[in-house]
C-alpha cells in the first residue's frame, strides 16, 4: 500500500519540515531552503536545475517510454510573522515564521519524490516545480519570465495548500474558478492641516478618510450580483501623529479580491469613483494609485480534465463527493494562477485537521500530511502517467 512505504520516509521527513520551519526564508532568499531540496533530489537520482527566479528549483524524472509531462509544484517561501509557538522547532528568525505550511508543501514534495524514485510506477515524465516567493512579488511569475515552461515544458499541472480546520487529508476541488484576484491599491486623501483646535480652519482628511471606509464596504453589497464573490478589505489606515494636529494626507491601504474579469473591472472602478466623490464631499482630494506599495495576482482557474483527475483520485480513495465538491472558489489568493494561464491545471485544498488557520503566529503545519500528502500526489502521478 502507498501509505505504508511513504510511513517508511516519515521520521526523515519530519526532521526535514522541521529543520525548514527553523529556518523560514522569504522573497527570493530561499537559499539554505532550496539547497536542501536540490541536495536531498540529487541524491535520489532526479535531474536537477535550480536557479530559476534565483531561488526556484525544478527537478525531473523520467520513466518508460511515454512523451506525456506533468507537473506539480510546492512553495518554499515563509511570511514577515513572528512566531508565537513555543515548539522546539520554532522559527530561528524573529519576524520570520512558516505560517502558511509552505515547509510541509516543499516536504510533501519530497516524499513523493522518495515514493517515485523507488517505485517507477509510472510512464512519462514528473516534473517537481519548488517556487520561491509566492506570499509576495509574484514567485510564479518569476519563474515564468525566467523560461520555467519553455526550459521543463508540461502537459499539464498541479498545486494544493493545506487547509486548517478541514479534515485530515480531505481533498477539496472544484473546476472552473477556484482562487482570487488579489489586488492591493493605495488611495491617498489630500486636505489641508492645521491646528486641532481650529478646525474650521483646515480640511480635514481623517474624516473624509472615514466617510471613503464605510462607502467601499457598500461595492460587494450593493452593486454586485449576490453570485459574485468578491471582498474589499481596507487593511492600513495612515495619517497624521498627534491627537492636536490635522494632517495634511491620510493614506489608505486596500485589498480586493474577486474571481472574474468583469466583477474585478467594476470594483476598481467604484472604488476610484468613490473615493473621489466622498473626499470631494469633504473638500478633499483623492488620488488612487495602483503603482508603489500596489501588486496584483490574477484569479486562478482550474481546467475541467485537471479537476475531474484531481477529484476521481480522492473518490477512488474513499472519500465522500460531498465533502470532495466545493460550493465556490477559495477567497484567497494564489500566485499559481500565473501558471494556470499557461498550462492546463488544477489547484485543490487538503485538510489539515484542527488548529490554528493560515497566517497564524500560532500555526504549525500537521506532519500527519508527509504520509497523506505524497500517497495522494502518487496516487494521482500513477493514474495519470499510467503504465500499459
């Protein structure tokens, strides 16, 4: 049975999460990270290339006589969150910590690389694809700039992110849109400062500010299609330093996320319009700015063929089509959509089991996953890279 060889692999690759979750690494300097994962491929026989986005590695194996290529691809990147633990194995770094389970996705990886290396139970090529970078600056993208599919060309390819609070190994998928948009912006509101005790004397951008706050929660209520997921989330809020002194500007920092062109299109714009007429209406200015301090990552979409796989595996292991079949799309969003709009592909969740969620200075990835994780990756390379 899968599951009992990858128990075999366990104990090592515990050590090896451990060992990555000390030692967090972030934006394209996943250096220690990535030479742990090119040494540990090397040595069981995978063609290795690393480099790629600086830090990005990908490794290949080749069985059989099949030209089919497909490819699966872990993030290595940890997040700017200061651990709050306790464990033995906690971050290393402070400020640093693997609040997204990025370490167990990279380790997962390589449990499945130990599983195919030994067995070769399969007729094509696997490609494993370790991406730097994904919470931020567009690791994905990188990669794909740096020649990723034209250097190791695939037929097709897979992502997960474990889920908290799901069960233990559920897979969770859906075809069509599965990830947001996200889109970061800044709208700056121009007033005139001056003394708190002379009000009438300035134009106050706190206020106008504030009026711009409540009018963006009214875009997904009110001028939406309640089939339309979408959330606009005002996450900074910066002006001024004193309680006696008007500022002159108040900058505001917002995220958006939606799951289509049209909707995205729309937000954009009536945050704009919004923002404009509520701080005109205060005697202020305003000015949305989608340039420093703004990024954005397109929604990710996961092709019918690659979901339908990616849902019959879990079902050929058992699990319940209800739990299986998403309702709608996750909220969050994914870097991996760059590589969907390239490559015919699915993105899925796996339970992680109860705990803290995602971004967490209190999270820890389950280890249980370094079994259930690769045996569902195996599962899923040998149905489809078959052997005749």
């Amino acid at each position: 049975m899968i599951e009992d060889l990858l128990r075999k692999y366990q104990p090592e690759l515990t050590l090896i999460r451990q060992d990555l979750h000390a030692h967090p690494e972030m934006l394209f300097q996943e250096e220690r990270t990535a030479r742990i994962v090119a040494d540990e491929l090397s040595r069981i026989g995978f063609e290795v290339v690393t480099g790629i986005a600086k830090t990005g590695v990908v490794a290949s194996i080749t069985n059989g006589t099949s030209s089919r290529v497909i490819g699966i691809r872990a993030d290595m990147d940890a997040l700017p969150i200061h651990e709050q633990t306790n464990l033995p194995y906690a971050s290393r770094y402070p400020g640093k910590m693997h609040a997204c389970g990025h370490d167990g996705h990279t380790t997962m990886l390589l449990g499945l690389a130990r599983f195919l290396a030994e067995t070769r139970n399969f007729d094509g090529t696997v490609r494993l694809i370790f991406q730097p970078s994904e919470e931020d600056e567009g690791g994905a993208m990188k990669m794909i700039e740096d020649g990723l599919f034209e250097r190791f060309p695939c037929d097709r390819i897979f992502a997960l992110h474990n889920l908290p609070g799901e069960a233990e190994g559920q897979i969770l998928v859906r075809p069509g849109p599965i990830t947001a948009s996200c889109d970061v912006l800044t709208i700056v509101i121009h007033g005139v400062g001056g003394h708190g005790a002379l009000p009438h004397k300035s134009v106050d951008p706190i206020v106008a500010a504030s009026s711009v706050v409540l009018a963006l929660q009214s875009i997904v209520s009110r001028n939406l299609d309640p089939h339309d997921p979408a959330v606009v989330t005002v996450g900074a809020i910066n002006g001024g330093s004193m309680a006696t002194v008007i500022p002159e500007q108040v900058r505001l920092l917002v995220g958006i996320r939606t799951v289509t062109k049209a909707v995205r299109e729309l937000v954009l714009r009536r945050i704009q319009d919004l923002a404009m007429a509520h701080a005109k209406s205060y005697g202020c200015s305003a000015e949305v700015q989608m340039g420093v301090d703004s990024w954005s990552y397109p929604a990710g979409f996961n092709t019918a063929d690659e979901a339908a796989l990616v849902r019959q595996v879990a079902l050929d292991m058992g699990q319940d089509p209800e739990k299986i079949d998403m309702r709608g799309p996750f909220m969050f969003s994914e870097d991996f959509s760059a590589m969907q709009e390239v490559v015919p592909s699915c993105y899925f969740g796996l339970g992680a089991g109860p705990g803290p969620m995602l971004h967490d200075p209190g999270y820890n990835f389950n280890d249980a996953l370094l079994v259930k994780g690769p045996a569902f990756w195996a599962r899923l390379v040998e149905k489809a890279l078959p052997q005749a």
